[in-house]
C-alpha cells in the first residue's frame, strides 16, 4: 500500500446551468458562460490525469435539476470514462440539484464512479489505499437534518474522509441545508472533511482540514474571482499540502473606476470601458 498520494476535491459543478437572466441581455454571452460549465469540468478530468491523482472527490451538485439537453448526462459520462481509463477513481454525494434531476439514476457510469446512498451514511473503503471514504446523497432537495451527525466514527488506521453537502453554520445566499458546525465536524475524528453547497471557496478547519473548495466556474457577476477545485497532498497519514487550482473558462471580477471631478459623460464611459 502506498502511504502518499494526491486526490482533487471538487463541488457544485452545475453542469449546463441555465442562465436566464443573462441570456435576457445577452444570448452569445449566455451560450459562452454556459459552454465553459463543460469545459471547466474538462479541465477538472484533465488535471487529475496530468496531476496521477489517486481519486476525485465530487461534493454535490453535479447538475442544475432535470436537464433539458440529455447531452449534459453524457457529457458527464464520458468524463468518468476518461479517469476511469486512466485509473482513477471517483467519490460523488448528490446534492440538493441533483436530488430534483430524475435521469440521474439512469446513467450508465463506468464501475469507477461511487455515488453514495440517499438512505443512510457509507464507508467505502479505496482500494489499494489506507483510506476510507463516508458520505450520504440527499433523497430529496429540501434536507433539513444534521446528516453529519449520523456519519460513522473513523475508521482506526485509516485516513478517513467525509464527503458533505452542507450549508454548515449558513452562508449568505444559500439554502440552509444539511445545517452543522465547523466544531462539530472537527470533532468528529475525520482527518478531511470535503464540502460542498458554497459557491466561494473558504477553509472552514486547519486541523482537520474543512474545505469548501467553491465551485469551477463562476455563473453570474455575484460570483467572482478565481474558480476550480482543491488538490490534496497526503503523506504518512496527515494532509502535507493543499492548493486552489483555477479551471474556470470566463472569469467575473468587480472594477473599482474613480470618476470624482468629471461630469462629462463620454469621459466617464471611456474610463469604464479601460478598466
């Protein structure tokens, strides 16, 4: 067995989310954000085979809902069928998205993707690796109940990872759901703790280690700056390093423009159009 590895963390990934209020301004740019869903999660299948990662953590909210292209499935089939090609496994708890999307049972995905169960906590153990792996999908989109409290104690000599699809203490702008503690999660003996729901990434823990790694691609101007996943250096039992990695393919970022002293309109438009 080998005592050192590398695994991606990645959530909310909302492939082909629909963006109705851009496209109302704009179509071409609506088809450009929409575009780089796919591309940005390419990109994610890309770097954990050029990275040899020893497996993917996907944190909930793989899709927006039902889809209204049925490519969106096979996209994402075809994906898993990449890394399972290339040797690498896949750990996916389902969100409150996906619990709303009725084709996601349906998808015929290569035997390297786990998707957790929606009816109670898994262990799963990886192969060829001191490592276990827990989570729970959501049976239905409006979950309200601690499921972290009904996850299983760590198993002894293993590095142990709980995947989780929560809003944790609450964050603005998201649902509430799935509510915890970071205290709570720290304490429960896990040495990684993989989260999703949270569009920004934020470490909630240093030790453990509690990550909301954001989601890949930024979907509206609330949604700024940088955007990808989490890689993960593991050693001897204990996290030695953790990195953001962009993947995004449109970026939003918000401009400061001093216009003080200047009433003259086209002036003003001008400096806008600089920055």
């Amino acid at each position: 067995m080998s005592d050192e590895f590398s695994f991606l963390h990645a959530a909310d990934l909302h492939l082909d989310s629909p963006l109705s209020g851009l496209s109302r301004k704009s179509e071409e740019q609506a088809r450009r954000i929409a575009d780089a869903s796919r591309i940005a999660f390419e990109n994610l299948i890309t770097l954990a085979v050029e990275e040899n990662c020893r497996f993917v953590l996907l944190a909930g909210d793989l899709f927006d809902g039902d889809w209204k292209d049925y490519r969106t499935g096979m996209v994402f089939a075809d994906q898993m069928r990449r890394l399972h090609e290339a040797g690498i496994n896949v750990y996916a708890v389902l969100g409150n998205h996906d619990a709303e999307n009725r084709f996601v049972s349906r998808l015929d995905l290569t035997q390297n993707v786990h998707v957790f169960s929606s009816q109670s906590p898994q262990s799963i153990e990886v192969p060829d690796l001191r490592v276990t792996i827990h989570g729970m999908s959501y049976p239905q989109r409006d979950v309200t109940d601690n499921l972290a409290a009904s996850y299983p104690s760590p198993v002894a000599g293993k590095f142990n990872i709980g995947i989780l699809h929560t809003a944790c203490e609450g964050r603005e702008g998201h649902k509430p759901y799935a509510p915890c503690t970071s205290e709570q999660l720290a304490s429960h003996g896990y040495d990684y703790w993989a989260l999703g729901h949270v569009h920004a990434r934020e470490v909630l823990c240093d030790d453990p280690l509690i990550i909301y790694p954001g989601n890949l691609q930024g979907r509206n101007p609330r949604e700024t700056g940088p955007k990808g996943a989490t890689m993960v250096h593991v050693a001897d039992g204990h996290v030695r390093h953790h990195e953001h990695r962009s993947l995004d393919v449109v970026r939003w970022e918000r401009g400061e423009i001093d216009i003080s002293g200047f009433d003259d309109r086209n002036f003003v438009l001008t400096r806008i159009r600089d920055v």
